[in-house]
C-alpha cells in the first residue's frame, strides 16, 4: 500500500466515527486552550540541560521502604552476577535515580505484559471479581458500549459485595457518555469523581482548567495489583489487530493494537498514592476508610519506577525521564506511539541519537483517530529520516501503543504520547521498568509490531504530493494544542 496516500484509502475512510468522536474532545480542549493562552500565556516544556541532573549512585526501596547504600552495591553486584556486563543497566539505573528522588525504584515486583484488549480486559475483569476490599479506577474514557457495561456490572456486583469502588474519570473523555450511566454508579455507593468538569459549575474547585485532562488508564485492586497502560474503557478496544467484534465487522473498522501492564509487589502502593493524590487535588469526598495500604511483600525481580505527571507540576517527570533515556542511549531506541508531535527537544534527542550511531525505530501509525496529529507527525519524518532515524507505520490496525525499549535495560509502557498534550497539559501515568528479562520482551513485542509495518523510505516520501505537505503544515500551526 503506497503510505504517501494512505490517508484516504478505504481503511481510512472506514474511521468516520471514531475520528468524530477523537476530533469532538481534542477540539474541545483545543479551543479552550487557545482561549487561555491568549488570556494567561502558554505553558512550556523543561529546558532538559537544565532540569536533568547527573547520574548519581544508585538506590532501592523494597517492600520495607529505603535499602541502604551496602544492600544496594550489593544489589548492583548481583545483577551483574546474573548477567555479565551491566555497564549500560548501572548508568541507566543512576540516570533514573537522578530524575526524581522521590519516586523510587522499587525492587521485587512482578510484571505480566498485556497486548491488545482482549487480554488485558480478561485480566482486568478476574482481578476485579476477587477484589476483597476496594478497587480504584481512573480512566480517560469509560463509555456507555458492551465493553463499559460488562465493567459497570462487575463494578456493582463488587461494591454490592461491601467492596468499596472509587471512580475517576475525565469529563472531556467522557462526553459521549450519558450522565445517567455514572448516576447508576453513584446510586449503588460507588464513589465517582468527574475530573474537571466540562461544566464550569459541576466541580469542586476554584479553577476552571478544561485544558487539564486526565489521560491515565490505572486500575488498583485492594492495594496489591495494578493495571497501567493505553487501553481505555471503550468497544474500540474489544479487539486484537487480527481480529474483530461484531459491531467493528459490520462498521468495517479496524481492531486496535495497544499495550497494557499488570503490576504485582511493592510498587503497587507508588501507583495507589497517584491515585489518591489525583482524587484529592480534584477534592473528591472523602474516601470511604479502607486498607489503602497493605503490607505488601516481594512478588518478583523486576524493578520498577511509578512515573506520574500533572498539569501543574513544575516539569513533566515523564518527559525528562524518556529525554535522559534517549539522550544517553548506546545501542538502540525503539518506541511505539499513537500520537507523535514532537517538540524540538524530543526531535534533537531523536535526530541526536541516531546521528551518534543509536539504532533508532519508532512505530507510528498508518491511520489513526485525529488526522491533525497524524499529520503534524508526518511534518517531521524528513528531518528524523535524513539523520537516521527508521520510521515504520503499522498496517492493519490503529495503532494506540505507548511504549520505549532502550539499550535493552530501559523500558516503559503508559498513557503519555509523544505530543505536546501529553507533556503539557494532561495528568498522565507511566511505569519505567529497569532489567534485561522484561526488556527482551518489549523487543519481542516491537519485533511483532515491526513486521507488520511498512518501512518509510525517503526517497518515496520526499514525493508525496502538495496536498499532504499543505496539511502538514497546517496541522503544525496547532500541534501546540492538539
């Protein structure tokens, strides 16, 4: 399929619906955005060679809180132990620590990759039915489909069942969802919170920030298992890209390829306290009294970082995080993306890295549900293709992923898209993962992924017609926004 028209192939004239409903929340926010700017000035993005800090020795916390710095030499010297050279894993490890101190590596973990929804609802559903004492979800959208009814019903059988269930979820997100839908929730005791109102009226607090959205996925049962990733609440997702539901067959729509992550160990509660730092900033009602917090004891070997980013922080601790990751990566760069807009720090760490030698490849998409941040992305591919970088688009499927491997040490899978909203305006959600076991699977993953694309060549993009490099540029103009 030649990609330099792929945009108005059939495959994407079969989107129409989903590209209204993505077009009504990103115009939505867009407009507002623009609204505010004039009126109060725009945020804008780290300056990264100031913000990010030198490596520094490196330090664990386990499920009895701090390891101290003998344990955690020995720690390092165990690792190598197992798997040889750990150069590349010690720097990336100190890197991270140096990022944020306050969110720490946590050892003892154990991870289960999710690919598509089929498998992570599957997931998510058996660990709802044997939630014990609460469960906590936060979700962009949770519409009123099959998909968001089989999570309603299951929702009420728990809280009928004297578990206590908090919902977030985001106002934008959610508009196509009756209200009537999350009123049923609230009527059972379901404690639900809508993040920023729509409705300058509707909410708690003094600030009306409908350009501030909450795009984290996060699902926390009873304080011990976790769920985070790109998958939202929706039909959309209620297939694999090989195959469809009834309703995507007789729509003629795409399935969606995604990744999600199930989380067991001592990290559980960094992700619970985002969580709960998120409902009080939003001042949600009180919680109902529940064990928040269990003692929680080693799982596995993994070692992860919990990475969350809000409107208001100072800077965007995901954004420094993949920066510092890419800037000092040695082998290789492989990251998927639903939405790429770069700003002119993530382009030069791109270009950076390929240009020193880095093997760089990034997955996008070959059709998607806004058609102004597919082209804003397409703007760039020049630029990152003449430096080096390998840009491949999936075929088949839209693709929705948010993933980065590097160095084969460094991964991580969550909410945050390479765009200016992910980095600037949205509450987002990441995990950071450091070790070579989980990041041979993100390779196998990417490998899968990478020979279902097709490759851009330069030579064949530099021909795409006037009209593509009209929308381009056009899209470029709001990517800020978008």
């Amino acid at each position: 399929m030649p990609y330099p028209g792929l945009a108005q192939s059939p495959q994407w004239r079969a989107l129409p619906l989903l590209r209204a409903t993505a077009a009504v929340r990103r115009m939505a926010v867009a407009a507002f955005g623009l609204l505010t700017c004039a009126c109060a000035g725009c945020a804008s993005l780290p300056d990264a060679k100031l913000e990010i800090p030198h490596a520094q020795s490196v330090a664990f916390d386990n499920a009895r809180g701090p390891v101290s710095a003998g344990k955690s030499s020995a720690i390092l010297g165990e690792l190598k132990r197992k798997s040889g050279d750990i150069d590349i894993l010690e720097k990336h490890l100190a890197l991270e620590q140096a990022i944020n101190a306050d969110s720490p590596l946590v050892l003892g973990n154990k991870l289960v990759l999710l690919q598509d929804g089929p498998a992570t609802y599957q997931a998510m559903f058996a660990a709802i039915k044997q939630a014990k004492d609460h469960i906590n979800l936060e979700t962009y959208i949770f519409e009123d489909d099959d998909i968001g009814q089989q999570f309603a019903d299951l929702l009420l059988e728990r809280q009928a069942a004297g578990v206590q269930v908090n919902l977030i979820y985001d106002s934008v997100g959610c508009l196509n969802t009756p209200k009537d839908f999350f009123e049923r929730l609230r009527t059972a005791g379901i404690q639900v919170l809508e993040f920023n109102p729509v409705n300058p009226l509707a909410g708690n607090k003094k600030e009306w920030l409908l350009n501030n959205r909450d795009h984290r996925k996060l699902l926390v049962i009873d304080g011990r298992i976790a769920f985070l990733g790109g998958i939202n609440i929706s039909e959309s997702y209620s297939s694999a890209p090989s195959g469809k539901s009834a309703k995507q067959k007789e729509k003629n729509l795409k399935g969606w390829r995604d990744t999600h992550l199930q989380l067991e160990g001592p990290v559980v509660a960094e992700f619970q306290k985002l969580f709960m730092d998120t409902w009080a900033k939003q001042k949600g009602q009180p919680l109902m009294q529940k064990n928040y917090f269990p003692k929680l004891g080693k799982q596995g070997d993994e070692i992860v970082r919990a990475i969350g980013s809000a409107y208001d922080d100072p800077h965007s601790l995901i954004y420094l995080t993949l920066l510092s990751a890419i800037n000092h990566a040695e082998q290789q760069v492989q990251l998927t993306n639903a939405y790429f807009a770069p700003d002119p720090q993530l382009l030069k760490a791109l270009t950076d890295a390929a240009q020193r030698g880095v093997e760089v490849k990034m997955i996008l998409p070959s059709h998607t549900d806004s058609w102004a941040v597919f082209h804003a992305g397409r703007a760039h591919y020049s630029k990152l293709l003449r430096a080096g970088v390998k840009i491949y688009e999936r075929r088949g499927a839209v693709m929705h992923s948010k993933t980065a491997a590097i160095d084969g040490v460094w991964s991580t899978i969550g909410s945050t898209n390479l765009d200016w909203r992910s980095f600037l305006h949205n509450d987002e959600l990441n995990a950071a993962i450091l070790g070579r076991d989980f990041a041979r699977q993100m390779e196998a993953m990417f490998a899968k992924d990478l020979a279902a694309s097709d490759a851009i060549d330069i030579d064949r993009w530099e021909q795409r017609s006037l009209l593509f490099r009209i929308k381009e540029w056009a899209a470029r103009l709001v990517e800020y926004w978008l």
